[in-house]
C-alpha cells in the first residue's frame, strides 16, 4: 500500500543502502535535510520531481518503487534487503555467463581463423 511511512522506509533503506547521508543526499538532489527527514519519517508525500530526482540519486527504478509499494500492507525491510541480495546474486551470475559466452564466440573465431588460415593464403 503506498503510504508515507512505507515510502519514506524505502527511500531511506536504499539510500542507506548506498551509503549517503540524509545530508549527502539532500546536496544532491537538491532539497532541505529536513525536508528529507520529513519524507524519510513517512510526515509527507514528496512532489513528483523530487522522488524522481530521488530515486535517479539512489539508482533505483521508481515504477519499481510503487510496484512494490503496492503489494505491501506495511514495508518489511529485512524481506526486501534479502530479496536485492538475491537479485544482486542473480545479475552477478548472468553476468559472468554472458562473459563467458562472449569468450567463447572469440574462441570460436580463432579457431575458425586458424583452420581456414591455409585456404586464406591461397
């Protein structure tokens, strides 16, 4: 359900998850340091511009944001930290494969390469 509270847990989660101070983030974005507490402690709603800004700081997707927000009563920030680690984990393993697939395909060329150099030559 999107709330303040559970907006304001999310942003603050992902932007201690970053490692940025409210402070660091409010010369970012750029807003008050109270203002942001203000969000953070689910006072108020952010304008629009602002939880864009926010979420582009926090490098995080704000259809995302209310994609979660809206199949949740009450923010569990402990579900959703496992929940980024397993994601993380995901995108680490695709990663790896689409390197190896690409050395592969270099792989393939060089022996192409190598066979055909003869027929090249003639």
């Amino acid at each position: 359900m999107v709330t303040k509270e559970n907006l304001g847990k999310l942003i603050k989660f992902f932007r201690e998850k970053k490692g940025l101070s409210v402070k660091a983030l409010a010369t970012k974005v750029p807003r008050s340091q109270s203002g942001l507490t203000e969000i953070e402690n689910g006072k108020r709603f952010p304008k629009l511009q602002l939880l864009i800004d926010i979420c582009n700081e926090l490098d995080i997707n704000i259809a995302e944001v209310f994609y979660y927000l809206d199949r949740v009563e009450e923010i569990d920030l402990q579900h959703l930290d496992q929940g980024l680690q397993s994601n993380n984990r995901k995108d680490k393993k695709d990663e790896k494969i689409e390197a190896l697939k690409r050395e592969v395909n270099r792989l393939k060329v060089e022996i192409y390469d190598i066979q055909n150099k003869d027929k090249i030559k003639k």
